[in-house]
C-alpha cells in the first residue's frame, strides 16, 4: 500500500553528536519512505546548503540553540528562534504533522506543550517508550514526563498509551496493567488504588495490576506508572540489559573452546542483541500534545535518529493525536 505524503520537523541541533549524525539519520529515513518530506531547524550554513540538494528537504534556518543544561520552560519562553521552538511552531501552524528532536528532553517536553499546546481535556502529557519484552512489545508510560500524580492522570495515561499501542504497534484492542507490587486491586499506595478504581472503571482493556516482572515479559500491552517510577524502571532496565550482553560476551569469549562455542552462537546472540537495541524504536513520543512529538535519546547515531523519523511519519499517517483526542474525550477529564 503506498503511503500517504506527510511532513515531518527535524531539529539537526539536537543530540551529542549533532549536525553531522542527524543529517545522516535524514539521509537514511528519505531513503527508506519516498512519501516524506522533512523540514530541517538549524544554523543556516548547515540547513540551507543540505536543504538545496535533496528535493524533499526545506530548510528553516534559526539563529538559537537551547542547551543541554538549560532550564528547559525559561530557555523555551526566552529563545523564540531555537531549532526546537521554531519545529514545534510549525507544527502548531500546520506546516508539518510532526517533530522530532534528540536534543534537551525537558526542552522539547516544554516547547510542545506551551507551543504545539494541549489535546483538550489533557491534564499532564507523559512520555512513553517501546520496551522489547519476551512476549511481544511492551509501552511504558510516564517515564519521566510527571514525577508525581494524581490518580486522574494515571487513567489518561493508560488512554493514551492504549491509543499509541493502536496506531504503532497495530495491536487492535491493547490490554492495559497498572504497574505495582502485587496484582489484588487493594495492593500498594493510596494513589495505586484509587487508580486502579478509575481505570478499572474507564479504561477499555484494562488487566488490573500487574507486577514488575511484567514490564520484560509482556504480558499486557501497556504499563502505566507515575514519571518517577517509570523512568527508575526503564533505567534499570537499560543498565540491566547493557550488563547482561557485556557479561555474556565476556564469558563467551574467556578461552578458547568459549571462543569456538560463540562463533556458533553468533547469529542467535547477535539476534537478540538487536532485539533488545533502543535504537531500533528511534524515540520516546510525548503523548497529550496537539501534534506529533518524538523525543531521541541524546547519544542517538544515524540509525537512531532516522527510527525516530520514521515513527513520527507512522504516527502522524496513523492520526495518534486525533486517536488520543477521542479516548481522552471519553471518560471524565482530569483536573
């Protein structure tokens, strides 16, 4: 099925290795949808020049840059021109469908949602990512959008996140857990439980509490938690992962009959390596914002940025931001 034209902004500022990493992720989502046109924010010397020798790419060139340790909502109202300001603007004015960025996470979180504004009834957006667990892939949310909240806001959440489930990994009727430390609805803190009532009551798809262990085995769809816990969790899950790869690469290769023994491993290992690779998801959607808004991880490499891009394209193409609109407009609206 040929894919629909969509518009998408790329802020070639952001991330540790940019511009030169981000040029080559664009390079290489162009070269995998024909339907994709990007606008590139930056330094005119790098957009303008870029810009004019591929066809689908326009520059939007911008005279500020928002650091890594700036205050994010202060360097958001102060720098108007910024490449993350200036994207998020013109998806705001219908220029595109959608921005990405892997530059200051509180950056973008902050310019999308006092530019792009919020879907209404939208309390608080919440960031959400694609684990890869055993069973099937896993959406974790908030990780780190909203280190604390109201039971309200972990049932929009949960819509949220299901919407998301809809539109990226085509899963018709996503099951829903509440992330805690054990499954009985009377189990955990005050906010779990009064949660738990709401989502119990709202949430289509909703399977009830769930575990820890369930956020690598993938048991429900989607894992809704507070910011705090989310981004605790996905961090260990990183540091657990990294660990456990360079562990099994050291024992594999700490003789020589290891050594012989992995080369006949190699594919399964190298298999599930790429499985478990955060650059295959390219980025973190900021969920609630009226627009599409990917968010890379700072050390993205070409491959990263350019699964970034192509998630935002299939997110825009697949109307996650109406999709949301709809289920927050269902159930009462948090305050």
């Amino acid at each position: 099925m040929t894919e629909r034209n969509v518009t998408i902004v790329v802020d070639v500022l952001g991330g540790d290795f940019a511009p030169a990493v981000v040029l080559e992720g664009i390079d290489a989502a162009l070269a995998g949808d024909s339907a994709l046109t990007l606008l590139i924010t930056g330094p005119s010397e790098v957009v303008v020049p870029f810009a004019a020798a591929r066809e689908n790419v326009r520059a939007v060139a911008t005279t500020e840059f928002i650091d890594m340790g700036e205050h994010p909502a202060n360097a958001v109202r102060a720098k108007k021109d910024s490449s993350i300001v200036v994207g998020c603007r013109l998806v705001k004015e219908g220029e595109a469908e959608g921005f990405f960025s892997a530059g200051s996470t509180g950056a973008c979180m902050a310019a999308a949602t006092l530019v792009m504004g919020r879907i209404p009834g939208v309390s608080r957006p919440a960031i959400a990512t694609i684990i890869p667990a055993a069973e099937r892939p896993c959406i974790l949310l908030d990780v780190g959008a909203n280190a604390d909240c109201k039971p309200e806001n972990l049932l929009q959440f949960g819509l949220m996140g299901r919407a998301y489930a809809q539109v990226i990994l085509g899963v018709e009727n996503p099951s829903v857990g509440l992330l805690n430390i054990g499954e009985e609805p009377t189990k955990g803190s005050i906010l779990a439980q009064e949660a738990h009532a709401l989502m119990a009551a709202e949430v289509p798809g909703f399977a009830g509490n769930v575990e820890g262990r369930a956020i690598s085995s993938g048991t429900v769809d989607v894992i809704v938690t507070d910011g705090f816990t989310g981004n605790v969790a996905l961090k260990l899950l990183e540091g657990t992962a990294k660990s456990l790869l360079g562990q099994i690469k050291t024992a594999m290769t700490s003789n020589t009959l290891r050594s012989i023994a992995a080369s006949v491993l190699r594919k399964p290992l190298m298999e599930l390596k790429e499985r478990l690779n955060p650059d295959v998801y390219g980025g973190a959607p900021l969920l609630g914002v009226r627009g599409v808004c990917i968010i890379g991880h700072g050390s993205s490499n070409s491959r990263a940025i350019a699964a970034g891009i192509a998630v935002a394209a299939r997110a825009a193409r697949g109307g996650l931001t109406g999709t949301i609109a709809e289920a927050i407009a269902g159930p009462t609206e948090a305050v």
